[in-house]
C-alpha cells in the first residue's frame, strides 16, 4: 500500500512558526507582571490609596462604615468596583487594576511599530517595563498610571489618523482615549493634554519654519495640510463617542448613575492644582533630579535621538 498521499498531505499542511518577537514581548509581560504582583497585598496603603479605596467599597458595600471622600478617578472606581465585587476587597484587589494599566503601558510602543520599526519599539517597551517610576506607581491604587496609558493611546492615534486618514474605527478610538487621558483617569490628565496640544503646535509650526531647507517647500503647505486634515475630522461622531465613553465608563456602565460626578471631582481636582500651594517635601529641581536619577536611560535615549537628527540636519517633528 502506498503512503505517498499521506506525505503529501503532510507536507501541504501549514507549519506554525513563532518569531523571536513574540518571544520577546511574552517573556517581558510575564516577567514584569510576576514582579508587579510579588507581595502586592503585603505592603499597606498610603492615606490617598486608602481614601478612595474605602469610599469605591462604601459604594460596592454600602453597610461598611466610615466617611470617606468621594473619589476622583472614574476609571480607578470602576476597576476597584469590579475588583471589589468579584474578589472581595483587599490591598491586592484595590490595587489591581493599577498593574493592569502598567502592564498595558509597557505594551503602548506597539502602536508606534509600523512608524519607528520593531527594534526601537522593543527597546522602548523594555525601557518602560524597568522603569522605576512606573514600577512603584503601577503597583499603588493610583489612577495616574493610567493617564500615562492614555497619552501614549492618544498620540499614536493622532499619528495613524493623520497618516492613513481619518477612518471611522480609529477617530472613535481617539475620542475614547481623549476622553479617558481628559476625564477619566487622574486630576493631572487635562493639564497633561493641554500640554500635548501646545506640544503639538510647536512641533508644526517648527516643522513648517524648517520647510523650505529639509524638504524643498513652503511651510504654507503645511498649515495647509493640517487644517485640511482637521477639516475632514468627524467631529459630531467623535464628540458623542467623547461624551458616550464619559458616560457609560463613569457610572460604571449606567449601574451608578451618580459616578458621573467623580468626572466633576476630577476637573475640580485639576483646577484646584493651580492655587494649591506646593508641598513642603517637594523643593524645586525635585523632579529632574528624580528624572536623571531613576529615568537614566530615557534621557540617554533622547540624548542620542537629538545627536542623530543634528548629524543629519533634520529639525522637525511632522
């Protein structure tokens, strides 16, 4: 009897190869997630974690006593919610959804990989994975690990509408991501987006002032091309996906109506910043020290990102 058929069958079946990619990236969630866990429900809270964790449970468990404020992350009560009802409450449930979101920052390179290449964006997405400072926030009940994750979100959604045009999957991503990084997340997200916003103006008109010299153009073209782009922007749709995120997310899929107020807390938050005197414990410089001293190697980064585009000649950002 002849066995040719089943070779041939063999052979003509699809062989699944797993690049060293995937590896890669499996191997650094795995590993940055086991670490991000470790002894999780060990360490106490501080007052801010503790605050909005018991007002989340008085919520979930209206008989649990105490007074504690209203909490001002929308998106922190709705994980502890979930967390709290399903796990009951604990440090490690209360600060769950925090490791989720740092686990998702690590991930957030991979929406720059058709733009910067595989190598750089695993690069990044080490970077971020040893980052201290996202360490010790990811693994604390605090909402601002999240406003990171929207950031990210947000600007590689302005990269892929502006270079592939504005389809209608990705403007309805990017207003659900602006509406979490603005309302949704931390008291710091508006500012943060403000900043951003400014950041990207200053990144066009820079780029429209090198023109004539990088690209053999007037800079008019370019302002010409951005406001066109923001021209054929579905701004009615991307507005009700802005406030129909805000709402369902909020009151916890409409099951709490009255979340939407933690969106109110949240912007009263950020306003109070600017009149809030500065902590005592905080002098000035506090923050570049701590950024060459725990962030080193995203100022090599960028230090070497500045060298290269000086040797060859390029300024611009767009």
């Amino acid at each position: 009897m002849s066995t040719e058929p089943n070779s041939q069958a063999a052979i003509s079946q699809p062989q699944v190869t797993i690049s060293w990619e995937v590896v890669a990236y499996a191997v650094l969630i795995i590993a940055a997630l086991l670490l991000h866990l470790a002894e999780l429900d060990s360490v106490p809270m501080a007052q801010a974690e503790a605050h909005q964790a018991m007002r989340t449970l008085q919520i979930v468990a209206p008989h649990t006593p105490g007074n504690a404020p209203a909490p001002d992350s929308p998106i922190l009560f709705v994980l502890q919610s979930l967390a709290f009802s399903i796990m009951g409450a604990s440090e490690l449930s209360a600060r769950l959804g925090t490791v989720l979101g740092g686990m998702l920052l690590i991930l957030t390179p991979l929406l720059f990989r058709r733009f910067i290449g595989r190598e750089r964006t695993l690069l990044l997405a080490v970077l971020l994975a040893v980052s201290p400072t996202i360490f010790v926030v990811s693994r604390q009940a605090d909402a601002f690990i999240w406003t990171a994750v929207f950031a990210m979100t947000t600007v590689a959604l302005v990269w892929r509408v502006w270079a592939d045009g504005p389809r209608s999957s990705s403007v309805l991503w990017l207003a659900a991501s602006v509406a979490g990084l603005i309302l949704l997340s931390d008291s710091g997200g508006p500012l943060l987006a403000a900043m951003m916003a400014l950041a990207a103006w200053l990144a066009l008109w820079w780029s429209a002032f090198r023109a004539p010299d990088e690209v053999d153009e007037s800079g008019e073209v370019l302002f010409q091309n951005a406001r066109a782009w923001l021209q054929i922007l579905p701004w009615r749709t991307m507005l009700a996906a802005f406030a129909g995120i805000t709402i369902v997310a909020s009151t916890l899929f409409m099951l709490y109506p009255a979340g939407l107020g933690h969106v109110g807390n949240l912007l009263a938050n950020t306003l109070a910043g600017f009149v809030r005197p500065a902590a005592a414990t905080m002098p000035p410089g506090l923050g570049l020290a701590g950024l060459l001293v725990y962030e080193l190697g995203f100022v090599i980064l960028a230090l070497a990102a500045i060298v290269s585009l000086m040797r060859q000649g390029r300024f611009g950002y767009v």
